[in-house]
C-alpha cells in the first residue's frame, strides 16, 4: 500500500511538472507509464471515453492522450479509494 501512495504522488508530481511547462498531449507509453496501466486498458478507457485521445492519422501510430484527461482519470480513480 505504501508503494501505491507513493506512485500516487509521483504521478500527480510528474503531471504537475509537465503541465507547468506546457505539455498537453501524452504519447500512450507515456500514458500507459503515468497511470500503471496496460496497453490494451488505454485503449478501453479512450473507447469508454474515460481518456480523450487524438490521432491526426487513424490507422497509424499516432494517438495522443490529452494530460486533462488524464488527470481528470488519475483524480476520479484516487477518489474510490
């Protein structure tokens, strides 16, 4: 448990740190790194619309995750514990 607060922490630190220096959009093995989560758990949660995701290109490499989503996802998960 100590290690999930202390990723928890991490990850809200991180996300702080880019948004100070404006990232907006995650890359999905940065998303995936950000919020622990599988590949395949990404992708379920931008169909569910829980992440927003963008891709110029369908088809190709290219989604990106919008650091909005991803705090709103992060803050809505820390919130059921």
């Amino acid at each position: 448990m100590a290690f999930e607060v202390c990723k928890a922490e991490s990850v809200e630190t991180l996300l702080q740190i880019r948004s100070l220096m404006g990232k907006l959009l995650y890359r999905v093995n940065e998303t995936m790194d950000i919020l622990a989560i599988e590949k395949s758990k990404l992708y379920e949660l931008v169909q569910e619309g829980e992440l927003i995701g963008h891709n110029d290109s369908p088809g190709h490499k290219g989604l990106r995750i919008t650091a909005e989503s991803i705090r709103a996802y992060y803050e809505k998960y820390i919130e059921k514990k």
